[in-house]
C-alpha cells in the first residue's frame, strides 16, 4: 500500500529496488560457493568478480575476471559461475562476461580472502 503523499510508481520503484536488493544478495551468497580451484577462496571474495547487473526480468548479468588471462580455468571457470547462479530461486537468464579490464590484483581481495591466504598487512 502507498505511503500518504507516495505516487503508485514511486512505491513500485522501490518495491523493485528491494526485490533487486534480496537477488544481489542470493547471487552474490551463490557466487560464493564457486573456488578458484588453485586458490583455495571463493571468486566473489577473491575479487574477481566486477559487477552484478539485473534487469527487470531477474535476467542477470555479470562481469568478472581470472587471476591472470592464461588462467587454465578461463574456458570453464565462468560456466561454473552462471550455473551456480542459476539456482538462486527468482534469477532468469544468466550472461558471464569474462573482461580484462581492469586487470586483476590482490588489492580486489576482500579481507576474509586475505585472512584465508595469510596475506596480512
């Protein structure tokens, strides 16, 4: 229901930007399950992953990178990605674009992935 004064589109933006709050963390709760495998940490706290996009239809779409672009997992690493992805119960299509821009370093590590690695500063 509207808030006095609310306009019905306002209230529908913000129930959206909610719903898209509530995937955000379902995906980024599913992209942790996904390892690099010769990193023993997952690709969300490692870094690798850029950006989390949604549309309207819970289509997702998500830009990430590899360590380094001879990665032996580069050709199947983003598969894993999507596929983990795809189990989050209101998501549609999943597109993983694999970028190299910029590149990938250790300072994109979270400070549980840096604590996990024993790179303390």
């Amino acid at each position: 229901m509207n808030q006095p004064g609310q306009k019905p589109v306002a209230a529908a933006a913000a129930r959206s930007a909610e719903a898209t709050a509530g995937l955000r963390g379902a995906v980024i709760e599913a992209l942790r399950t996904v390892y690099d495998p010769e990193i023993p940490v997952n690709v969300y706290d490692l870094g690798l992953i850029y950006e989390i996009q949604f549309d309207p239809q819970g289509d997702v779409e998500i830009l990430m990178t590899l360590t380094a672009p001879a990665c032996p997992v580069a050709g199947t690493l983003p598969g894993v990605v999507a596929d983990a992805v795809r189990q989050v119960a209101g998501i549609g299509a999943v597109e993983v674009k694999l970028v190299w821009d910029p590149p990938w370093g250790p300072e994109r590590m979270s400070d549980e992935a840096r604590l996990a690695l024993g790179m303390y500063e």
